[in-house]
C-alpha cells in the first residue's frame, strides 16, 4: 500500500491454486483443491455445479461431484483493507477490498456402475441369445452396467459347472445350458470380473434365482 498526493494505492492479492485429480470420476472421487493465493484473507469458491463456499481462513476444501461434464472451478481472493477514506483516515461506512480471480477447467468422467438383479424368469419358448426383451420380461439375467471397459461373466450351477459365459455386456444368461437345454428352477452362482472405466478392477461373486 503506497500514499502519493493524496491518492492510496492498494496491493491486489494473487489468486492461485491447484487441483487433484483431473480428470476424476464422479461420483467416488473427491475433487482436492490446494489454496496457494497470496495477500489475501477472504475467498470464495465456485465449483460451477451450484456450490459456492465463502472462507476466510484460507482453506483447501474438498468437493464431491455427482455427474459426468466440464466444470469452471473459480477461486476468487480478496484482501480486506478496512475502512478508509481518499486521505488515509479511518472512517465507519463501507470497507476497501481488492479481488483477483483464477480459474481452471475440471473434466469429470462417469466413473463406471453395476446393478445385479436377483431374480430372472426365462423364456421357456427356447433360447434367446442372451438379449433381453428378445422374449418375455426379466428372462435374462444381465446386470445394469455403465462405465464398464471390460465386462466377463459366467454361470454355475450347485456343483460348479459352468454354465454359461460371456464377455459382451449386452448378452446376458437366458437361462439355458450350452446344449440349449431350459436350466430348473433354483438358485445359481453367477462371477463377473470387471474393469470400471477409472482403472478399477473388481471381481464379484454371488448368486441369483431362475423363476419358472
């Protein structure tokens, strides 16, 4: 701050920072941002998704975003002066702050997601190719999968033999063996091994229930 003929001059603050992971992936990954500004002792944050925090402490908050797109994440750094007036005296009515303004571009990407029915009742008019709807309602068992890179699946039955396999996450079990024969009604155990479109790799076992 410099005082020529009469005139103040006030330093602006540097609005700086940093953010990790970019691209991440919504919605398990929190956004973790590094607050860097300097001369400033008030900020405001704008995530661009609705969220907007006002801090004074100078903090690096987290956020979690909930749908895949760009966001503008913008941090705005101010340093409040105080009450002056033109000639460098105190007065009571309105504060002197100066603001500078940062922005970065986020890439938030659909992380990848799995939904498993339990139950499923086949077509007993035969095979269907594993494509549902091709027959009757809920005749394949075919998790709800989005974000999946690599998608393998294979059907058990009590004793372990397998069943069925696939690795197209659009065809799914329709209820038959591989001689084409309408499999009982009964419990059976499904495998899916799974690589999500943020690198995860995940393996899950359980078991589902062939209605007829």
């Amino acid at each position: 701050m410099a005082n020529q003929k009469g005139i103040k001059v006030f330093d602006v603050p540097t609005a700086l920072f940093e953010m990790r992971p970019n691209p991440l992936y919504v919605p398990d990954t929190e956004l973790q941002t590094f607050n860097q500004s300097v001369r400033a002792n008030r900020y405001i944050w704008d995530f661009d998704d609705g969220t907007v925090l006002h801090d004074t402490t100078g903090s690096s908050p987290r956020h979690l975003y909930t749908l895949e797109g760009k966001y503008n994440v913008t941090l705005i750094a101010g340093y409040d002066y105080g009450d002056w007036d033109v000639d460098g005296d105190l007065i009571k009515d309105g504060h002197i702050v100066c603001y500078d303004t940062v922005q970065h571009e986020l890439v938030a990407l659909d992380g990848g997601y799995i939904k498993l029915p339990n139950a499923f009742t086949p077509n007993a008019g035969g095979p269907s190719g594993g494509i549902p709807g091709y027959g009757t309602f809920n005749d394949v068992f075919l998790p709800i999968a989005k974000g999946i890179e690599e998608f393998q699946m294979q059907i058990f039955d009590r004793w372990g033999n397998l069943l069925f396999e696939s690795q197209d996450r659009n065809i799914g079990w329709d209820g038959y063996d591989r001689s084409g024969r309408l499999m009982p009604a009964g419990v059976y155990v499904f495998k899916l091994v799974l690589r999500l479109s943020d690198g995860q790799r995940t393996t899950k076992i359980g078991d589902v229930t062939l209605i007829r």
